[in-house]
C-alpha cells in the first residue's frame, strides 16, 4: 500500500511539473485519492482506555482543577471542553469561552488542564448540593466518577450554573482562563 502511495505522489509530482499544477496541490489530490495515506497523518478520538482523566480540589472555594493524560503511543482527540456533570443534576458545566464542537489535540504522553467552578461566593442563589462529580473527555465516553468526599467536601459538592475553562496546555493557564470569568457563573463579554 506504502509502495502505491510513493508511487502515486510520485506521478502527481512529474504530472503537475508537466501541466504546471503546483506540487503541494497534486499531492493533496494523491491524499484525497488515497484515505488511508491521509488517515495516517491525521489523529483520531481518544479511546477511553488510553487516558486517564483526573480530578481533585484546588484550595480555592468551589473549584476543582481538572487534567486528562493521553497514555496511547500516538497523539489523539479529545473533545475541546471536558465534560463535567454535577450527581444527577441536568446539564453539564458551561464552557468558558463558549467553544462549538471542536477537538483539542492530546500528544501521546501528554496531560491537559482545566479548572471548573462551581459556585462563587457572591452567588446569591439557592445552590444544590451533589455527592459526586461526572468528568470525561469526550462526550462518548462514559467518563470517571469522584465522589465529594475524595474532592475535599464530604458534605457534597454546592453547585450552581458551574463553569468550565477549555482544556489548556498547562495548569497556570487555565487559573488564567477561569480568572476572565466573572466568578458568578456567567461569562464576561
């Protein structure tokens, strides 16, 4: 299969040469032509397998700080904003930036960070409170339980419209992120 890829961005090289079709272009068209050539470059979702996915307490009042390390060989996809449910309350944290449906890319040995909040101390609501918290990586996974007590807060965990950095390269950045909310669960414009 290697041999017949070599070969067919070796005839689209001398054709584009010839017909004076950049290279570059030629050999995104071989790519196209060819998926299994392009599927080797390009990395896919994470397994739920090849991570681990943690969670523990901050030292800050209702924040928890967040990580996911890729234990696979290759780089892989997680989803761009860690999942984070609170017990059997509906919905999940609010991303901060608010962020669509894109993939943050996990290098093979790699750990990202996040931080999600769940209540400030300004919130002047009536917050619940959860025995447990729900993070996974993607939204297929079925992602990793941590109980209140194993989080610092043996009498659950008090949430209200909680808040979720995107994943980052290190911690300190995503204190950086989390810092740009406004801390009352709803994002500054």
């Amino acid at each position: 299969m290697l041999t017949r890829t070599v070969l067919a961005t070796s005839a689209a090289a001398l054709l584009a040469s010839a017909t004076g079709v950049s290279a570059t272009a030629a050999s995104a068209d071989t790519r196209a032509a060819h998926p299994a050539a392009a599927s080797a470059a390009a990395p896919k979702l994470c397994a739920e397998n090849a991570l681990t996915v943690k969670a523990a307490a901050s030292g800050q009042d209702h924040v928890l700080r967040l990580s996911v390390t890729n234990h696979s060989s290759r780089a892989c996809l997680v989803s761009h904003v860690p999942l984070v449910t609170y017990g059997d309350l509906d919905g999940a944290a609010l991303p901060f930036p608010l962020s669509g449906s894109s993939t943050y890319k996990l290098d093979a040995g790699k750990t990202a960070h996040a931080v999600v909040r769940s209540l400030t101390a300004s919130d002047d609501s009536d917050p619940r409170s959860v025995g447990y918290v729900v993070v996974s990586a993607n939204p297929e996974h079925q992602g990793k339980k941590f109980t209140a007590a194993s989080l610092s807060e043996p009498g659950g965990l008090r949430v209200w419209s909680p808040v979720t950095t995107l994943w980052q390269p290190t911690r300190a950045q995503a204190d950086e992120v989390l810092a740009e909310s406004d801390g009352a669960g709803t994002l500054k414009v």
